[in-house]
C-alpha cells in the first residue's frame, strides 16, 4: 500500500480524530482509515481504526466500512495493515467473492448434494 497523506489530525478534550488516505501502487483503489477515539463523561464511547473506500482526495465513497479494528491508533504501520485488507475486500467484492462466506456457501452446496456441475447446468 502507498501512503498519500494525513487527511485529518483533530485532537480535542475527549476525543481524537485521525485519517490517513492510502492507494494501492498504481493509483486505482483508494482506502482511508480513520482512527477515532471519543470519551464522554470518563466512558469510552468509541476506540477503534475503521477503512472506508475513497478517492485520491479522502472523500468517502460509503459509509460502510471495509475493515476495523481496535484500539485506535495513529501509528501508520496499523492504519497501513488495515488499508492492506481493506484493498483486499474491495478486490474480492469487485470479484464477486467474499472469502470465508463463499467457503460457507460452497459447504452448504456440498452438504445438500449439489455438485459443482448440477450448480453449472443451473447457471
């Protein structure tokens, strides 16, 4: 992964708010992750590094996020790791695959006596 920049960088009393924006080397896929920390009367009310599909500028294509994880972190080894898998959801949803539930789905196929070539003559 290719880091870009730092997108935000907003410390405040309670919280933190941190963005890094990422590609992958040729410039095709862009990631942002955003790291979020947000304490509210002495309780953590969020702490975690989310990945969200971008473009070159850090705007987020979607609310969903492709990856999290936890703590929040501004160390850029951490939001580089998350961007990594992030860039590979969005590979296999460009696929049209999604890794351990296709794993699932073909169990089930398997254990309900559909064979790959009854699942062929369907398609």
């Amino acid at each position: 992964m290719k880091f870009h920049r730092v997108v935000k960088n907003h410390n405040r009393q309670g919280g933190s708010h941190y963005q890094t924006l990422w590609s992958d080397m040729g410039e095709s896929r862009w990631i942002i992750c955003s790291s979020s920390f947000i304490e509210i009367n002495g309780e953590t009310m969020c702490d975690e590094v989310m990945a969200f599909q971008s473009n070159s500028k850090g705007d987020l294509f979607t609310a969903s996020y492709l990856d999290v994880c936890y703590p929040h972190s501004v160390d850029h080894k951490v939001h580089q790791a998350l961007a990594s898998s992030a860039y590979d959801e969005l590979a296999k949803q460009h696929m049209g695959v999604d890794g351990g539930m296709q794993e699932l789905r073909d169990e089930q196929a398997n254990s309900s006596g559909c064979t790959l070539a009854h699942m062929e003559e369907a398609l």
